[in-house]
C-alpha cells in the first residue's frame, strides 16, 4: 500500500474519506472495495442482497479496515436512498463515489426484448442518476468529492452483438462529463474509467456470448486488440487514482484502461 505521512500518522491516499462503491461486491468493483479500504477509506459496499457483500465487508473489517454492507438494486430509488442513509450513518458525508455497478446483454439488435433494453439501461445508467443524485447533496455539504463512473471502451469502439451495451457505456460517458461541468465550481470532481475486456465473472461471460455470435474474441484477437485480458485490480487502481487528490485538476475526463485498444 502505497503511504504518506501526515504529522506522526502514516495515512493512505483515501485516508479521511468516505467511499461508497456500487456493484462492491465483485469484480472491478470488489477489487476497487479492497484497495480503497487498503488506502484508508471508510468502504460503504452497495451490491444486490444476494451478493458477497456482507463477506466482503467483514473480511475489510478483519484485515482492519472499516466497510459496512449496504444491499440494494441500484436501479430502485427506494433502495438506493436507503443504502446510502445507511452508509452516512455509519461513516459520515460520502466524499467519494465510484459508480461501478453494471450488467451486459450480448445478442443480434434485431432480436432485442424491450424488457432487456429497459433493464440494461436502468441497471448501467438509471442507477448512475439515482447513486449520484442521492450522494450529491451529502457531498455538497461536506465541501465536495470525487466521483467515477465506469464507462467502458464499448462508449467509443461499437462491438457487433452489443448495440444496448453500447449505448449504455455511450450515456455513462457524458453523464461523467456533464456532471463534472455542473458542479466543478461546487468542488466536484467527476471522470469516467473506461476499461477494455477484463478478465472477471462478467467479462469471460461476455466473451463467451460473443463467440456464440460469430465475433473474434479469441485469445489471438484480444492480444492484438489490447495485448491480454485486464486485471480488475489495474481498474481498481484508475479509478484510486481519480478517486484521490492526487487527481484534483482531472476533471470531466474519460481514462481508459485498455492498453492501446481504443488507441489504434
């Protein structure tokens, strides 16, 4: 853990801040859950009641950190409020918040259910608006933060069988960008991590949809494309950064981490 020392006190580089981070409880987000609480937050974990995120939580705990598990569907507002009341509750004014929660759909545009559009776009982007939202005001008054959303190369770079993925990640950029524009002079600060394939739960999934459907995602493909699968911890570690102060001039910014992908 990277540290620096303030006064007598060796602190980290979230240290006095309040994290909540959506979809907390695995993936990138959980990576993101360990290495915030690493760096001296207090870890408010949002993810689905069925999730890992109680064993999450007190597995932080038990390596001395401090995490609370608060269970909600993201896309409900009812639940989203009271997730983050109870993360306040417990730890005080949220100063940062990592937006990360997100499902994918993989299939030919043409066969799309309107159901599956409505749940991609209120699981990827409604609960960017409710998260958001709902911390703001908390934020506001506790003299500002940061916050991150992930976006994904899919904002930028249309995949075949992935039109409704698309456009979810294609919102989540301009939601991070609009967001920072109205609220920089009130010491807000939000930015978009973008990264290319990763090679979580969610990530093999989706490449497994896509060979099913024709799309070269081969391990050859990948390696010209970005060179080898993401590691959820080198997102967690974008997304520290953009988190942190160390980050206070980055601003409305999109950072993807994606090893040339999108550069070529």
């Amino acid at each position: 853990m990277a540290l620096e020392r303030k006064g007598d006190q060796m602190a980290g580089r979230l240290s006095g801040k309040v994290a909540l981070i959506s979809g907390g409880a695995g993936g990138c987000g959980l990576a993101a859950s360990e290495l915030f609480a690493r760096e001296g937050a207090k870890v408010g974990i949002v993810d689905l009641p069925r999730s890992k995120g109680e064993e999450v939580a007190a597995a932080i705990r038990a390596n001395g950190g401090e995490a609370i598990f608060a269970p909600a569907d993201v896309s409900v507002s009812a639940e989203v409020s009271s997730a983050v009341k109870a993360v306040e509750a417990a730890f005080g004014a949220i100063t940062v918040l990592f937006n990360h929660a997100g499902i994918l759909a993989v299939g030919p545009f043409l066969e799309t259910e309107e159901d599956e559009w409505d749940r991609l776009m209120a699981v990827n982007v409604r609960s960017m608006f409710l998260m958001t939202k709902a911390v703001l005001p908390g934020m506001l008054a506790a003299g500002g933060g940061s916050i991150v959303c992930t976006s994904s190369i899919s904002a930028v770079a249309a995949t075949p069988m992935e039109v409704l993925y698309d456009t979810t990640k294609g919102a989540c950029h301009m939601f991070a960008r609009a967001i920072a524009v109205e609220f920089r002079d009130r010491g807000i600060r939000c930015n978009a991590v973008c990264p290319g394939f990763i090679a979580t739960d969610h990530g093999k999934r989706e490449l497994v949809g896509l060979s099913k459907y024709g799309v070269d995602v081969s391990e050859a493909a990948i390696a010209a494309q970005q060179g080898r699968m993401c590691d959820p911890k080198e997102v967690a570690n974008a997304a520290l950064f953009l988190a942190s102060d160390e980050a206070s001039f980055v601003n409305g910014t999109h950072l993807f981490v994606d090893n040339c992908f999108t550069a070529v």
